[in-house]
C-alpha cells in the first residue's frame, strides 16, 4: 500500500487561510536583508506566503504586512512582480 504523503500547507499572512505550498506566492528576506520573490519556494531566508489574489496583493501592498513579517523595507516593484505572477504576465523561471 502506498502511502499518501502529506500536501505542505502555508498560511496566507492577509487572508490567515491555510493552503497548499503551491498555491501560495513566497516572498523571502535574506540574511543581506535582500527581499525578492522566490517562486521556487526553496530558497533560503525568511519567508512569508501570500494567495495567488491580486486583492490580497494589494491589500498587502496597503497594509504593508510583508514588512512586517520580513522585518524589512518591501519595495514596490516586488509588488509589481507578485501581480505580474498573478495575472500570469511573466514567465516561471
């Protein structure tokens, strides 16, 4: 008998929803303080997840609760780069 392995799950920081890792947008904060977009999922750094929804994105964005759970400055083109991987304007590296 095989057996299921268990699907990882995230918590959204907006929307406080657990999902599956996959169908979350990963924004991490380095040691160097660098934050940038990891659609990998695997790079290393602290990470926080948020819904693939451009509302959640701007409320984000408003709210600057990425901020808050990377204790780092978010620029606005990360922003930018999370809707364009929403609406599916770029391409997965």
């Amino acid at each position: 008998m095989v057996k299921q392995r268990k699907t990882p799950e995230r918590k959204c920081i907006i929307t406080n929803e657990m999902k599956p890792k996959k169908d979350l947008i990963r924004v991490v904060r380095n040691k160097e303080g660098e934050v940038f977009v990891d659609p990998t999922g695997k790079k290393n750094g602290r990470g926080a997840y948020l819904s693939r929804d451009l509302d959640v994105i701007t409320k984000a964005e408003k709210s600057s609760a990425l901020n808050r759970q990377l204790n780092a400055e978010v620029d606005a083109s990360i922003y930018e780069e999370l809707r364009m991987l929403v609406t599916g304007n770029v391409n997965e590296k």
